[in-house]
C-alpha cells in the first residue's frame, strides 16, 4: 500500500472509533512500527491524537481529511 492510501486507510479505521495500534495493524495487514510510524506522521499533521497512551482517535482535523477522503468532491 503506498504512503497515501495507508495514511487514508488508518484515518478510515479510526473513524469507526478510537483505536490501538496492534488492532488497526491486524486490520491492515501491517506491521504494528509501520501503523505506528504513520501514526505518528498523522499526529505530526494534526489530524489524529493520543488521548490516553496507546490508543488513538481522529482530531477535528483528523474528522474533515477522513470525510473528505471517503466523499468525492461534487463536479464543478
């Protein structure tokens, strides 16, 4: 999977709820330090955050890119 559709991947996993990194790797079909590392990317970004050691959630930020990955924009 290529750097975009893994970042768009985790952000769909989490918008089902919040997440540990071991579940969303299982999910995947990823090795848990490369979830993380994206994780950790994605937090760098503003888009997810880790309210509580281990376990992840979407930001509002975070909300907005993974709506505006999973709905097309409307032709102009």
């Amino acid at each position: 999977m290529n750097e975009t559709g893994l970042d768009a991947a985790i952000l769909h996993q989490l918008a089902a709820g919040e997440r540990g990194s071991a579940p969303i790797a299982d999910a995947l079909g990823e090795q848990k330090r490369t979830v993380q590392r994206y994780l950790a990317g994605l937090r760098a970004r503003g888009l997810v955050e880790s309210p509580s050691h281990g376990i992840w959630t979407l930001s509002g930020a975070g909300s907005r890119a993974s709506l505006a990955a999973a709905v097309p924009e409307p032709p102009a």
